[in-house]
C-alpha cells in the first residue's frame, strides 16, 4: 500500500516519520518550496528569528521534549516587570497602573471560570470583557482624563486576546465620539478558555533560544528521507470517486481501487490513502475543488465555521537598540498627532518587544486588522508607517532612531497559509457542534480511512500549536497503519 501526506509542515513531517518507522511506502508532497508549513525560521546574525511558531506550549509532549533534549530553552524570559504601557504619548503612571491590573487579573479569572458556564461559554470574549470593564468604570471614580486611560488600557487587553488567540476584529466601531478610543469586536468565543488544554494547571510556554524552532524542525525532517518530500508540488484535486463501498474488498484494493492525487503541473498520482495536513485558512478556499467528490456536508460546513486568524510579526532591525534594557514590552494605544475618525493601520500598532537574543531587533506584534493592511504595503511604505509612529507616540518617553530594515512573512497572503492558526469562533459556539472533531474524522469507505485529516486545527484540546499539529500528524498515521494491519 502506499499514503501520500499532503503538506510538509509539524503534521505532516510527524505522519512521515511514523510511517518511516513502520515501513509504509509514502510521499510528502508539498505545495511551497520549503519544509515548515507555519514553522518558518531565517537566519540572523548567529541564529535565527522565527516568522512562524515561536514558543512551545506545555512540558508533557514530544515537541517541548525535542527542545529539552537539544538545549534549545531560553536561559532568559520575558520579564513581566518591564513592560511599558504609553498611552496618548505619556506613559500610564503607578497608580493607576495598580488599580488596572488588578482589574486585569480578575477579569481574566472571570473569563476562565465564564468558558466553562455553559450558559455563558458561547459568548463573545470582547463583549464580555466590555461587561466587566463597565461595572469597573461605574464603581471607580476616574477623572476624565484617567477614565480616557482606563478605556486605553481596555483596548490593550483586549488586543492581547487577538494576539494569543489570533481572533481578528470582525466590527469596528467607535465607543465614544472621541477619536482616540476605537472599540473592536473580534470573533473568539469564550468556549476557548475551556476547551484548550496543555494538560498543565497553569499554562507555561516555553521560550526559546537563537536556535530555536530551526532546530526542532530540522529533528522532525531528518528522520524523513529527503527523497520521500517533493517540493514545488501543489495538490489541486484529490479524486476518490473511484472507490466504491458495494465493490471495495481486500483483493479490489490491491487489484487498483485507489485514490487520484492530481497537481498543478497535471502530474496525478495513485495512493491507498491520503493525510490532508493542508491549513485551515487554506481548506477554507480550496476544499470546493480540492475534493472529488465534495466532502461530507458537516465536515464542509465545520470548515466554514471555525475561526482562523491572522496575526503575524514585523523584526524592525536598528544599528543600536535605543530602549532601556530592562524593558521587555512597550504597549501603545492612542491618537497622538493624528486626526480623522476612520480606523488605521496605527490603531494595530500596539505590541512592541525586543528579541531576547538579536539585542538590535524590536518585534512588533500585529493583530486585529493590521495583518491584512500590511500586506498591502511595501517595505518601504511600512518602515516609513512605523517610523512615524513610534516617534509620535514615544517622543516623550523614549528617543526613537530610524529602522534601518524590516523582516515580515505575509502569513494572510501565503497561499498554502492564508492567515496563521485557528480559533473556536462565535459561529462553532452558537452551532452548538464539535467542529475539531467534524474536522478531523476520516472520510471512511467500509471503514478504510480513504482520506485523514490532520494539522493544528483537528486536535481537540492544543488547537494553535506545532505540539497539537505534531500529535495530529502522528494520530492519522497510526489510523491508518492500524486499519491496513487488521485486514
């Protein structure tokens, strides 16, 4: 028999690897020309940056094992006491700095204990954060200015949810008839909170160091033959119409019931069966013609359903770091110097941390709407954006030089990405459905699993992760292995 892996990413390297182990004939075909899939390091300076995946979640899995094993730990973490927070262009003093994280820290125990009342748990997240930001505003006694901060400061939290959750905003509009308060409704469910798993108490991502994901990635490649991974090698069709359950027996399989694997170039293949490890962003677009015949009514529409976000990261590259080195993240909300009421590529802007090694390069983290505005920009248009916004918004705080160069992977416009890992959306949570397993069933004909699916998005508990790709890709191999070795 004979399995073709569709896509080279964490799911599909680890498919390859069991099948490699068991002596199953297979073949990695890939679309891009890279290994990786949304695991994408370059190399800077003595090491290497990541465009993709950056941390590991949970200790109690292959993925944090390899870097465990391989030294690849960070000896330096984010230092929660560093951060920064500017808001209107002057930073946000002590004081209220207090009373807004107690807030902050009760409110995000709300929303854990929210995600698990199944009467709450289908609701927004942004909405519910707004629930309790307005019992805090009402019992506190701001002055104007300080109620302006405190709404600031909302807009930051909120922002800190589409960036761990990569939940874009799906409704802007303005809180108030100021223009330096925007206020985002984004797409998260409070389901997320109970249902994501790293089988830790507390949630624990591991840091890693210039090595990296570079190194995790090259030990899940090298148990793969090289030979085995076809680059360059777009799937556009995988037909299955030739497979019928009242003909399919044992002898049948052997004598050619085989599934149509059909590229770009018009090259087809014939296999056994197939592990799709194609994104979620990228079944989205492609499952209406990817599939011969359409796939499973319910599986097509929990495709549909579930979220798939878009953040991403920019390295903004200076000949010298001009922020202190005691301060791990700069957060920036607000309109100085800037008018009009229509929302801007700025209002995105508001993450900023240096790289704990390239001691040069500040990342700036994007969600909401940012990623798809970016896209539309140059290198040089963005520089001069950034520029001119951090030296606005921190001309009273900081003394900001120009950046010198940027480094960015346009995940929303990848082809074989199209934004960068999934969600539960509202739209799941009020279906009421289990859309990760909808996603991740096999189609079966007489109980031969035809056509598996796997990635980040089919793992019920670590949605998001290379962990969760990892084990999906292992799970769908073994399905197989172990079907084709009972008959």
């Amino acid at each position: 028999m004979s399995v073709a892996i569709i896509g080279a990413g964490a799911a599909g390297l680890r498919a390859a690897q069991h099948l490699e182990e068991l002596g199953i004939s297979y073949t990695v075909l890939e679309g891009s020309n890279r290994i990786g899939g949304r695991i994408y390091p370059f190399s800077y300076q003595n090491g290497f940056l990541q465009y993709g995946a950056e941390y590991v979640n949970g200790v109690d899995n292959e993925i944090y094992k390899i870097a465990k094993k391989n030294g690849l730990l960070s000896e330096t973490e984010i230092d929660e006491d560093g951060y920064e927070t500017v808001v209107n262009g002057k930073e946000v003093n002590d004081k209220l700095y207090e009373i807004w994280d107690k807030f902050e820290s009760s409110t995000n125990e709300k929303l854990e204990r929210d995600g698990a009342n199944k009467k709450l748990s289908y609701q927004n997240v942004s909405q519910r954060i707004d629930f309790y930001f307005d019992a805090f505003i009402k019992a506190q006694k701001f002055t104007q200015s300080e109620k302006t901060i405190m709404e600031n400061m909302n807009v930051l939290f909120k922002n800190q949810f589409q960036l761990e959750w990569s939940s874009p905003a799906n409704d802007v509009c303005f809180l108030t008839m100021r223009i330096d308060i925007i206020y985002q409704i984004f797409q998260l469910c409070l389901k997320n909170f109970d249902i994501w798993d790293s089988g830790m108490d507390v949630d624990v991502e591991a840091t890693l160091n210039q090595n990296g994901f570079k190194s995790i990635l090259d030990e899940l490649a090298s148990k793969v033959p090289q030979n085995k991974i076809k680059l360059s090698s777009k799937v556009v069709n995988i037909d299955y119409s030739g497979i019928q359950p009242s003909t399919y027996n044992f002898q049948f399989v052997l004598s050619g019931s085989k599934v149509k694997v059909l590229l770009s170039n018009d090259q087809s293949f014939l296999f056994d069966s197939v592990i799709v490890t194609s994104s979620l962003g990228y079944l989205k677009q492609n499952k209406n013609t990817m599939f011969t015949p359409a796939l499973p009514a319910q599986k097509s529409a929990a495709i549909d359903r579930f979220g798939f976000g878009s953040n991403m990261k920019v390295f903004l590259e200076y000949a010298q770091p001009w922020w202190p080195r005691r301060m791990s993240t700069v957060q920036i909300s607000g309109r100085v110097g800037k008018v009009g009421t229509a929302p801007s590529l700025e209002d995105d802007l508001m993450v900023f941390q240096p790289s704990l090694w390239a001691k040069n390069v500040l990342v700036a983290w994007v969600a909401g709407n940012g990623p798809k505005e970016i896209s539309k920009l140059s290198d040089s248009q963005l520089i001069a954006v950034l520029n001119n916004h951090l030296t606005t918004q921190l001309k009273d705080v900081y003394s900001v030089t120009k950046i010198q160069r940027i480094y960015r992977h346009n995940w929303i416009s990848d082809e074989f990405s199209l934004g960068s890992y999934s969600y539960i959306s509202n739209k799941t949570c009020q279906s009421n459905t289990d859309d990760i397993k909808l996603m991740r069933d096999p189609v079966l004909i007489n109980r031969r699993p035809v056509i598996c699916f796997a990635g980040e998005h089919t793992d019920s508990e670590m949605y998001q992760t290379v962990v969760g790709a990892a084990r999906s890709g292992l799970q769908e191999a073994d399905r197989i292995a172990k079907y084709y070795s009972s008959i």
